[in-house]
C-alpha cells in the first residue's frame, strides 16, 4: 500500500458523511415542501428503508464477486447525487417516491463499502481507521450546519444540488484510492454459496451482529423522543442542540483519541462489553431524570455506545471475514443488522412511549443488558483463517 493513503480515504469519508449532512435530516422537510402530505412523506421514508436492506447486500455482493470495491463505491456514489437531484425533478408522490426509492438504494451501500475498502488499507499502511471514521462524523457535523446555512440562503432546494456535489466528491476521490493488496487470495478467490453460508454460520460473526444489533437498537427511544421530553422539561431548543453536538462530539474524540486506545487494552470483546455498559448507564439515567448535569454527562457516554462499539466491530469483522467476503460482511452487518434492528426499534418506539413514557427508557437499558452475555469471545476466533485454509 503506497504512502498518501490515509489522506485519500480522509477525502472519501470526508466527502461521504458530508453528503448524509446535507441531504439525509432535510429530506422530510423537503418532500413535504415539494407538496407530499405528513402520511406520503412517511411512506416515501419508509420505503427507502426497506429497498436499503435489498441494495446493501447486493452492491456489496456485487464487489466481492466482481473484486471490485473501488468501481462500486464510485458507482454507487454517482448514483446517489444523481438521485439526490431527481428529488427536485420529481413531481406528485409517484415521481417524488421513485427518486427517494433511487436515493435510499444508491446510498445504502456508500459507509460499509467504504469501511470495506479503509480496514485492509488501514492495516497494510498502519493508520487508525478511526482517524477515517472521526473525519466523517465532523464532516457530518459540518454538513448539517451548511445545510442550515444554505436553507436560510437558498431554501431547501438547493440541498440536493449541495448533496449531489459531495457525493460527485466521493465517486473521484474513490477512484483515487491507492489498489488493495493483490496476494494470491485476493486475485483468484470468488465467494460461492458455501462460502457465505460458512461465514454466516460462524458464532464470531453471528454474536457481533446479535450484540450490535442490541446496543444500535436501544437508541430508539431517545432519537425519537429526548428532545421532546427535554422541551416538555423546560429546556430551550438551544440547550437541546448543544447536547447533541456533544454527543457527536463526543462520537469524534473516541473514533480519534479515547476509542483505539481502550481498544488496544480492552480488546474487541472488552470494548463490546464496555459500550454495552455504557447504555446501560446511560438509558438507566435517562429514565430517571432530566436534571441538566446529568444529561451532559450521559450524552458523553455516547462516544461508548456508538463510536467505540463501531470500532469494535470494524476489528471483529477486520479479523474474522475472509477477503473474498468482506463487502459483502459489511453490507450485511450494516442493512440486515443495524438497519433491521433499528428500523423495528424505532416502530416499536413510538407505543413504548405512549404506554410507558420516559420508562421506556428501561426498556432500551434491558436491550444493552441482554447484549453483555453475548460478547464472551466475540473476536478470539480468526473465522477467515479457517474458511480460507
């Protein structure tokens, strides 16, 4: 792997997290100035996620077989400012549900292919993925305030074009990659059905995504629900947005600093743990109180329970997946994993709090729990080495 490549997967993440900002909060409001109704802007919503968990497996099915994670990446990417700008083209809720169905396919594939093509390289040229993943999340950040900025300029149709450039961004700066490594393995291997099952059978893998799946889940009822409790609380919009700028800012100091170096001491499995931990904390206090100070020291804990455990599982699946399979493992692990799991938690979401109010909050402690006895030797097998020999 030639020097200058952790520049380059910078400008890749960079350019792919921006794009999320500038298009991803805004789409709602969007639709709904393009003159869909609050039940259309949901259908439209919730169709994109369920062609999501179609397209991420293909696309990265699609890589491994054709040993092609950069052209697909770049592809995917043209696709997704391509569809971002059918949204403005789009008219009535027939044309307007073809182009968010288009956008929610083109980008489902973008973060785990991505993650695919930066953990090898980052191996090969000893850079810390997390230097990658923390430049995407401050570039998110930086979108979505662009984003603002933009709206109040130019109004919400100018998000898409914004979008669209950043993702053109991504498909060039992906092209620009330094190649992988080409050792034997890599050259000639092509994943068959048995393989994929052997992988998908493996208890490494099949633990990871059941204590991911679990700890990504218990965010639920707080993204559907925390500002709108701190708001019935008495705490002003603007105290809401400085706590979630913490909790993203939080996010980029593990992925940067804190996060490889409990890594390196904890392990995978300790890490895992950890995160878990964290949630149960953290939603244990959300139950309890919405006092100020307490809520400034739990959203810090999403650093824990978001960004460290991603690093985790970026190690279990560095470790474990064989090469022939490895965009094909992250697309699973992030539409039918994390994708499934949070989209049935958010659904569930919405009754928890009716019937339990902020005690719903106990419920997403309960899934942290139930995560913990599960990361017992998640990592400590090599499952690449043993379907590949």
């Amino acid at each position: 792997m030639p020097a200058g490549a952790l520049p380059r997967f910078v400008l890749v993440y960079a350019a792919l997290y921006a794009g999320y900002g500038l298009t991803t909060p805004f789409l709602p409001a969007l639709l709904s100035e393009r003159g869909l109704s609050p039940t259309q802007v949901g259908l439209v919503l919730a169709a994109g996620t369920a062609i999501r968990l179609a397209a991420g497996p293909l696309a990265g099915a699609i890589a491994d077989r054709l040993h092609a994670g950069r052209g697909v990446l770049a592809a995917c990417g043209l696709l997704a400012g391509s569809s971002a700008l059918l949204v403005l083209a789009g008219h009535g809720f027939a044309g307007l549900m073809l182009a968010g169905l288009a956008h929610a396919a083109a980008t489902a594939p973008l973060a785990p292919l991505a993650d695919a093509l930066a953990l090898p390289a980052a191996a090969a040229s000893r850079f810390a993925y997390g230097t990658v993943r923390g430049a995407g999340s401050a570039a998110f950040i930086a979108g979505t305030l662009v984003a603002g900025q933009l709206t109040g300029l130019l109004g919400l149709s100018a998000l898409p074009v914004a979008g669209a450039a950043a993702f053109a961004l991504l498909a060039a700066a992906t092209l620009a990659l330094p190649a992988g490594p080409a050792g034997p393995e890599t050259r000639t291997a092509r994943p068959g059905l048995a393989e994929l099952r052997a992988f998908l059978g493996a208890p490494a893998f099949r633990r990871l995504l059941a204590v991911a799946a679990l700890v990504i889940a218990s965010h639920a009822v707080h993204d559907a629900f925390a500002v709108i409790r701190w708001g019935e609380a008495g705490l002003s919009p603007g105290t809401a947005s400085l706590l979630w700028a913490e909790a993203v800012g939080a996010e980029v100091l593990v992925f940067l600093v804190v996060g490889p170096r409990l890594l390196g001491r904890l392990g995978p499995g300790g890490a895992l743990a950890l995160a878990a931990g964290a949630g149960i904390l953290r939603w244990s206090v959300a139950a309890l109180t919405v006092a100020l100070p307490a809520l400034a020291a739990i959203q810090a804990l999403h650093g824990l329970t978001f960004a460290l455990l991603h690093l985790a599982a970026m190690q279990v699946l560095a470790r474990t997946v064989p090469p022939a399979l490895a965009a094909t493992a992250q697309t699973l692990y992030g539409t039918l994993g994390l994708g499934l799991a949070t989209t049935l938690a958010t659904l569930a979401a919405g009754p928890l709090w009716a019937r339990l109010g902020p005690g719903a909050f106990w419920v997403m402690a309960a899934l942290c729990a139930a995560a913990l006895p599960l990361v017992r030797g998640v990592g400590t097998r090599t499952v690449a080495r043993q379907d590949t020999a």
